[in-house]
C-alpha cells in the first residue's frame, strides 16, 4: 500500500489524543467533583466554550449562532469565549450575562485593537485577550475577511496587558518559547491551540502540554488548551496533561446549528458528565488534583 503523507494538525492531534487510554482505578473511587476555579471566580466544569465568530442566525433562529452557545455558556455555569467581531456583536454577548472572555484578532490598525480590549472592559467582559496564530497567512501577514494582521511583540503584548484590569490570555501558544513570553509579560492565561490546524504538521496541543505546564509550574498563568476536542474523555486528557480547562470546538456546531440554546447545553452537559465519569472511574476527585498517572 502506497504511504501516505499526513500535514494536516487536526489528524496528526486526533491521532494523538486516540493514542492516549485510561487505566482504572475502582475502589475507594468517589463521584467525582467537577467543578473549577478561573482567575478566583467559581464555574461547574472545566468544559469551555471556542472562541468562535461569524455565526450569525441559524435555522431562522432569532439570536445569532454567537448569542446561543453564550447563553448556553451562562445556563451551564462555564466560562464563555467568544472571537472577532465588532463591538455591538460583543455587546450583545456580554449582555446574556455569560462570564466570556473576548479574543481580538492582532489587526494591523493597532487603534482597533485597544479600542476593542477598552470597550469589551466597558460593557463587563470577564477577560481580554488575542489570538496570536493569525499574524501570518500563506502570503506574509494574515487578511482575515479583508482586515489586515500585524506583528505583535513581546513590548505590545505586554502593553495590552498593562491597558486593562482584567485577565489577558494568548491564545495560540504552541511552545514553551511563546509561554515564558506569555509569563513574562503577565498574561493571566493561554491557550494551547493550533486554531484547528492552522500550522501544517503543528505538535497536538496535548502533546506539548506537560512541556508547557513544567515551564509555568511557578507562574501565575492558567493554561487551557483546543484542538480536537470533543468528549470529556478528551478534557480529562487535557487537564491529565496539565491544562486547568479546555474548549470544545467545532465538535459543538451539530447541536448549535439544529438545536441552539438547548442543544449547546445538551452538548456541553455531557461532555462534563463523560468527564465526571472517567475521573470518577479513574479515582481522581477533583478537577484540580487530576494528573497523568492513570494515563497509558
Ligand atoms: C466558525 C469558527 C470561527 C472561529 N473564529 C475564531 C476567532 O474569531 N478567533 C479565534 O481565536 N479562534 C476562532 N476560531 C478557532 C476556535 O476558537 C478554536 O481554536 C478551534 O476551532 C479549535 O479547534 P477544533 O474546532 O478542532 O476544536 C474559530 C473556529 C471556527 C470553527
């Protein structure tokens, strides 16, 4: 049989998270505990929501796409992202009342940019933050829907960090090189992310995670990660790997597209229930405690 060349991050990451099994470990086990802690505030599962854009009404629903899976994120009591969009969009979002943390595009006209942290602060956003792995594209620097990408540097992130109150998360970090960076210039949080296979041959999130997490073991920095993940058996592979949360991604556009609020919290309920399962089944009691010794 003719081998077969395999770019593509999103196969070589399921590939890689299909490799990972659990052992069990039965007796004295507990129904486990779900619930987690970001940036001191509480939420009942680990489970976030994907910093998505550009969904507008669905199925002649009356709220867009955006608005239903954040007040799904509000009914489930998790923490909510939410990708570029222009203000009124966000505050839109902001008004379901979900905690949601607002990812900016690294647009080239750096006004927007601070316009767009300063306002998502003003209307109550939860957190900040941008999603670095849409600098560059296949020509030089990235147009995402006409608007141009710019460079960020450690100096400018680090001033968006400065400009506001609130937690700042990079999201699209993929080394321990960009992590430190990450500490360093005070960041709150980071996602672990390829942005569902941006980068040709791009390390599965949850491969490079241990890394990560060793190299921020004393910093203050939450650590989430997306990319493939559709089930609680693959959060708990996440946090066995050492993210504090992780996002569902596309694996929720079924029950957003034909069922919205309803089906979003339908989704996100059982991959929390599946999650409570296995660490229940694995002797892990809290989200917190679990780590990668059940893991083969
Ligand atoms: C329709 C859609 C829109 C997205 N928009 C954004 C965005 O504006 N900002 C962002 O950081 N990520 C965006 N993403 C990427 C997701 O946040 C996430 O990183 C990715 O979908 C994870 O991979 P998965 O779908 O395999 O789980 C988008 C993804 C999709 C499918």
């Amino acid at each position: 049989m003719a081998y077969t060349r395999m770019s593509d991050a999103n196969e070589i990451t399921a590939r890689y998270m299909d490799s990972i099994y659990f052992e069990q470990r039965l007796i004295d086990s507990v129904v486990a505990d779900t619930s987690a802690e970001f940036w001191g505030e509480k939420f009942d599962s680990p489970v976030l929501t994907p910093a998505f854009s550009h969904i507008g009404r669905l199925n002649g629903r009356e709220l867009s796409g955006l608005e239903e899976y954040s007040i799904a994120a509000k009914n489930c009591n998790i923490l909510n992202f939410c990708g570029m969009m222009e203000n009124d969009m966000f505050k839109k979002i902001a008004d379901t009342g979900a905690r949601t943390v607002r990812i900016v595009k690294p647009y080239a006209d750096n006004g927007k940019v601070r316009d767009q942290f300063a306002y998502a602060e003003s209307v109550g956003a939860f957190g900040i933050g941008m999603d670095i792995d849409h600098i560059f594209g296949e020509n030089g620097l990235d147009v995402v829907v006409g608007e141009e990408m710019a460079v960020q540097t450690t100096d400018m992130l680090r001033s968006y960090v400065e400009s506001t109150k609130l937690p700042f998360v990079v999201k699209g970090v993929l080394s321990v090189a960009d992590a430190l960076k990450c500490a360093e210039i005070g960041a709150k949080g980071i996602i672990v992310s390829h942005h569902h296979g941006r980068l040709p041959y791009a390390v599965p999130p949850m491969m490079i995670l241990p890394e990560i997490k060793e190299a921020l073991k004393d910093k203050d920095v939450k650590i989430f990660v997306d990319c493939g993940i559709e089930s609680g058996s693959d959060v708990y592979k996440a946090l066995a790997l050492g993210a504090d949360g992780a996002a569902v991604g596309r694996s929720m556009m079924p029950s957003l597209e034909k069922e919205g609020i309803p089906g979003v919290e339908k989704f996100l309920n059982n991959v929390t229930s599946e999650l409570r399962f296995v660490m229940s089944c694995t002797g892990f009691k809290n989200v917190c405690k679990i780590d990668d010794s059940a893991l083969y």
